[in-house]
C-alpha cells in the first residue's frame, strides 16, 4: 500500500510538472581539473539539489532519483568526483591508487559543482539541498558547513568527522533525512548517531533491512527515492512556500 501510494505522488508529480532534458556538462574546480556532470534544469526556475555518489559508484547511480527530483520541479546536478566515471584524467583515473589525494580535493570539487548551480539562470541558489550516498556523506555535511544557502541534506549510509558532527549539532535550521540499512552495521550506527546530534525537529532516520549500501539501496528498496522526493518537497518546496522571505 506504501510502495502504491508514493509511485502515485511520483506519477502525479511527473505528469503535471514540465521536465527539461537532461544536459551533458563540464565545468573546472579551481585547481583547473576538469569535472564532468550532467544537469537537469526546470523551466520554470527554483531549487537547486546536489547529488554526491559514493566511493564505489560515479554519478550514474543517481540517474533515476535526478529525473524523479527534476520532474518534482528541482534542478538537480549530479557530478563525477575525480577519479571516477567522466571526471577521469592526468593523476587521477584509478581511485584506488590515488585515495589520498582525490579525498583531499573533494571538498574542492564540491564547491565547484555548487558554483556551477548557482551561476544557472534557473536555479535559487539560496535554496540548495544535498544527497551525499558514503563517502558523499561526510561531503555533504562539510559543503552544508561552508554554504550557509544549503537548506536540507539527505545522507545515505555514513558518517562525518568531529568537525562536521558539531556543525550538525549547532545548525537548527538544517532539518537531515537518514538513510541506512541494519546490516550495513557501521553505516547504520553512523547514520543513527549523526541524525541523533541534528536538534532540527524535522530530522528523521529510516532503517532499512536486506537493503545494501548508500544509493545501491534503490534497487532493493524502489520506494525510498519516492521516499526522498516527498522530503525534498517538504523541506526545500518548489514554489518557495514555507521557506524564509529572505531565499523565496
């Protein structure tokens, strides 16, 4: 009954708001590396949701949920970190052999995609939202920390640093949605402890079960990417209702 009543909110959604295609983009970090994306604009303009994919994945495993968020009125970006899918060049094309420094310039990478939203003509670039799927997830928080614009996040399987536990901790107003599964034990426990420490009454965390890790949950769990739309809806609406006078 779930699984039918949001495929119903999603088909609804899909049929009464109009979809832009998807675009093919390139676009540099500051260190002048070249980052490949794709973007999905809306027509009519507004918020603006960053996809961030997980260390064993590149942007394609968002592709699904971008249309779904895209036809629910959002921009959306989904990115190739370096090292990964399109984003692939001079020192770094093998993840496992270049950790260390592709980790390091990550925090990097993510500014650039966020400035690459906001230089759009159809994004509010004061009302941006992040999913961060694993090693995304420490991304997201950090990016959420340095971008006062980032209004939700919403973290699959994983866990942040001291740093980013105590941005959490101090930011009311960044309402986080939690996702893990109860095998996926270490994620699980990290995803329970960095939406415990959110005191934003909005924050919630779902326990999957049998579900696997990050982003790869949406193949077993085909509701909760229906599931993170109605959150986005929520939280970062489309039209503007609900948010502050000063990002409308």
């Amino acid at each position: 009954m779930k699984i039918r009543w949001l495929t119903s909110i999603i088909v609804l959604l899909c049929v009464t708001m109009p979809v832009a295609e998807s675009t093919e983009i390139t676009f540099k970090a500051a260190d002048g590396f070249a980052l490949k994306g794709t973007f999905y604009p809306v027509e009519k303009g507004g918020p603006a949701i960053l996809l961030l994919h997980q260390c064993n994945a590149d942007r394609r495993i968002y592709e699904q949920l971008a249309t779904m968020l895209n036809a629910a009125g959002y921009n959306v970006l989904a990115f190739d970190f370096r090292g990964f899918g399109g984003s692939r060049a001079g020192d770094y094309t093998d993840f496992a052999a270049n950790r260390p420094s592709i980790i390091e310039r990550m925090p990097g990478d993510v500014d650039a995609a966020l400035s690459f939203l906001a230089s759009q003509g159809t994004v509010n670039n004061r009302a941006l939202g992040v999913v961060g799927g694993s090693c995304g997830v420490n991304q997201a928080v950090h990016a959420a920390r340095r971008h006062s614009e980032i209004r939700t996040l919403v973290l699959l399987s994983g866990g942040t640093d001291a740093e980013g536990e105590a941005y959490v901790t101090a930011s009311l107003k960044v309402p986080i949605f939690g996702i893990a599964s109860e095998e996926d034990t270490n994620a699980a426990a990290a995803i329970k402890k960095l939406v415990g420490l959110s005191a934003n009454r909005e924050s919630r965390v779902d326990m999957l079960k049998d579900a696997g890790h990050a982003a790869s949950m949406f193949s077993r769990q085909p509701e909760l990417q229906a599931d993170i739309v109605i959150w986005f809806r929520s939280n970062l609406p489309p039209g503007g209702y609900g948010l502050p006078p000063a990002i409308k």
